[in-house]
C-alpha cells in the first residue's frame, strides 16, 4: 500500500522558519522574508508530497558535504525503505502480506529485530502512544495515590470511562482504564497526577530519549493527533520492551475484564480491548489504537516455547491491526533463531544520561508530598462521562471495544 506518513496539508509539518525569528529592521526584514519564501517554494522544501518524512537519524548526509554517512539507531538495515528480512538459504518461511506502512517484529529477550518495514519513518501513534505514557508514569506515580477528579479531562473523546467531577480515584484503576478501554480520561488525569499535564509530556519525551527512541516527539498523554507528534514502529518496539520489565504493567495487560468503581458503591465492568488474548496462543497482551489520519496502531507481546516476541504496526486499514499482528508473530516465532536479523533493539542509556529521573520533574509521587499543597494526598485531575454502558449485574458493563466482524486473528 502507499506509505502515507507525516507530510500533506493535513499533517504536521515543519515550523515556517520566518515564524521563529526576531524581525530584523525594514529592508533586511523583505530580504530575509524573500529568501524564506523561496525556499520553502523550492522542491523538497515544504512539507508537502506523498513520502513519509524522514527521521534525522535515518537520514544519510549530503555527499557534498563529506560528512559520514549517519547509522540508524538499531543497525543500518533498519534505515531502508521498505521490507527488509534476511531469509535463510533453506526452508524460509514467506512473511506474510501485511498491510500496514510500517511495522516491526523483534525478539524482546535477545534484541534481535527479525524483519521490518520503513522501521523509523515517522507516523502518527494514536492511542499506542499510551504505552509510553504508561511505562514513563508507573514507576513514579504511587499505585495506592487517589487523584480527585475535576473538569478537564470531561471533554476528552471518543473513549473514556467516565470519571466524575469530584470523585477520587487510585492511580492503579486509572492505569486499569488506560490500557483496557484506551480511556483518553484517565490518561490526562494521570499526567495530572504527575503534577502538572506538561510536566507529564515532558517526563515522556524524557522517557524516550533515555530509551534512545529519537523518532519520538508526544505532544499528549493519549495519542490523540496534535500537530509534530509522531513516533516509529521501531521506537515503539522499544516502548514495548520497556513495558515487559514493569510487572503492574504486564498484569494490566493480561486482563480480560475488570472493575471501575466509578461511584461509590458503583462499579462499571472494563473489557479489555485487545481479543488477541482469546485467539492467540500465547499473547500476553497488546494496545490498540486509531484515529482518522493515524490509521489503525497496534503494539503486541506474546510469548511461546521460551521466546518473547513485540510486534508494532503504523497505518494499517481499520479492522485489520490483529490479524496483521497476529500474522507477523506467527511468523515471528517459526523464524526466530533461523533468520539472520536486520538489526537490534538497542539497549536504554545509562540511569543518569539524559533521563527523566534526573531532573525535579520526575520525582516519584507519593500520597505524603506536597507541591505548593496540591499533591497533599489529593491530586486535580479531570473528568467525564461513560461513552458505552450497558446493565449488567447491578451494575453497568463499559463495552468500548470496536466492532470487529469477521478479524478475529487466527493462531
């Protein structure tokens, strides 16, 4: 299918250069305005164009400059337009159609990334981004802290649990919302929880330059399209990695229903969103996501016969994410140790390189500290209202999964 990554009217693009500088005095403002211009009118320049926008990292340097050419972090394979494999000269199994525009499957214990495809251009994540939301805030969020809902998160669409405006909720059942049902409510209420919604952006992106995944720029705590956020299919590889190594995380995710209490004395039942766990033999878990201009966005984990496989897909057809995935671990693990692989994951930069955990930003919360009294035990977060309940047992059962007639993945 035709790649279609960040570029187009649609798209976030580049800041206008002219935007970003100071005015200079008259004649020198219309040349410096005449030389932006052109250049933006130039082939090449603008961020229009049906190619997805390259990530710096994977970009070669000009040969007229003598400049080295620059490696792709994980091996230069990796920077290749297209599908890249190394088959084995006998008995090799096809990879399968896949109809995403990016995608990578790698063995998560030994880094070994066994194929992929446009590994670090750039796409939009929609609701995978959470992953990186999840493995960045629970290791500083105390699971135990209960956050007092307020009005913010209220207007966040399409899907959320429906927190209301002044009720207290643990952090523990936020992050059950986040990754069951993909609630866009509970993921600003735990950037809140950090301190503050930038502080929480600004933790993530931390998170991912500490993991080396410098495709990555969030820009919000739940995937929804903003303008210059993007990810990789092999940035979010390493997102998935990470996650394997947080057991709240991983417990969340092998979930199949579970309990909100929403009221007091009033529980909503959550289904987890990822059916993979019913039909796949061996999944742990996994994190769907869409939106109109992202596509569908699925990030895997399954594990067979020792072996621990991540699958990671970027713009794929609606309805079409877990078969997909299901299709590239198959493959993953009848090829696993047979394929020579087209490069690594590589490992997280040393503790005190670059990292989140550095700065004052990314101190643990806990119940017992206060900033200025707003992290006194009770954290501001923000609110809103149940998309799809249904009775059920006294109580209500929020069903936020997408129909999926007919794409039940087989094993």
């Amino acid at each position: 299918m035709t790649d279609h990554g960040i570029s187009g009217a649609s798209a976030p693009g580049p800041r206008n250069r002219a935007a970003s500088l100071r005015r200079p005095g008259t004649a020198a403002a219309g040349l410096l305005l005449l030389l932006t211009l052109t250049a933006a009118a130039a082939p090449g320049a603008a961020a229009g164009g049906h190619g997805t926008r390259p990530s710096p990292r994977a970009s070669a340097a000009s040969p007229d400059t003598g400049t080295a050419r620059r490696v792709p972090v994980g091996g230069a394979l990796l920077g290749r337009r297209g599908v890249v494999v190394n088959y084995p000269a006998r008995r090799a199994r096809k990879l399968p159609n896949v109809r995403a525009s990016a995608w990578v499957v790698a063995d998560a214990s030994t880094g070994q990334v066994l194929a992929a495809k446009n590994a670090h251009r750039w796409y939009r994540p929609a609701s995978t981004l959470k992953v990186l939301t999840a493995i960045t805030l629970m290791p500083r969020l105390d699971p135990h802290l209960k956050v007092r809902a307020t009005g913010w998160a209220a207007g966040m669409e399409p899907s959320k649990v429906g927190l209301v405006k002044g009720r207290r909720y643990r952090v523990t059942d936020l992050f059950r919302a986040l990754l069951l049902i993909s609630a866009n409510d509970a993921a600003v209420s735990l950037a809140q929880a950090s301190g503050s919604y930038q502080t929480a952006i600004a933790m993530m992106n931390a998170e991912a330059r500490h993991l080396q995944a410098g495709d990555t720029v969030a820009k919000t705590p739940n995937g929804l399209d903003a303008r210059g956020q993007h990810v990789s299919a092999y940035d979010e590889a390493l997102f998935d990695r990470q996650a394997l190594s947080i057991p709240l995380f991983m417990r969340i995710e092998k979930l199949r229903v579970t309990r909100f209490p929403l009221r007091r004395h009033h529980s909503v039942k959550l289904w987890n969103q990822n059916t993979m766990l019913q039909t796949f033999r061996g999944d742990l878990g996994g994190k769907i996501g869409w939106t109109t201009p992202a596509g569908a966005t699925f990030n895997g984990w399954a594990r067979r016969g020792g072996h621990t496989l991540v699958v990671t897909l970027l713009h794929c057809p609606s309805l079409t994410e877990l078969r997909s995935a299901a299709k590239l671990l198959s493959w993953g693990f009848t090829m696993d140790g047979r394929v020579k692989p087209v490069g690594r994951l590589v490992s997280p930069l040393p503790a005190g390189t670059a990292h989140a955990r550095q700065d004052g930003k990314a101190r643990r919360v806990t119940a017992g500290m206060s900033a200025r009294g707003s992290l006194a035990g009770t954290v501001a977060i923000g609110a809103g209202s149940l998309v799809a309940a249904g009775a059920l047992g006294g109580g209500l059962t929020v069903a936020l999964r997408r129909r999926r007639a007919g794409s039940r993945p087989a094993p």
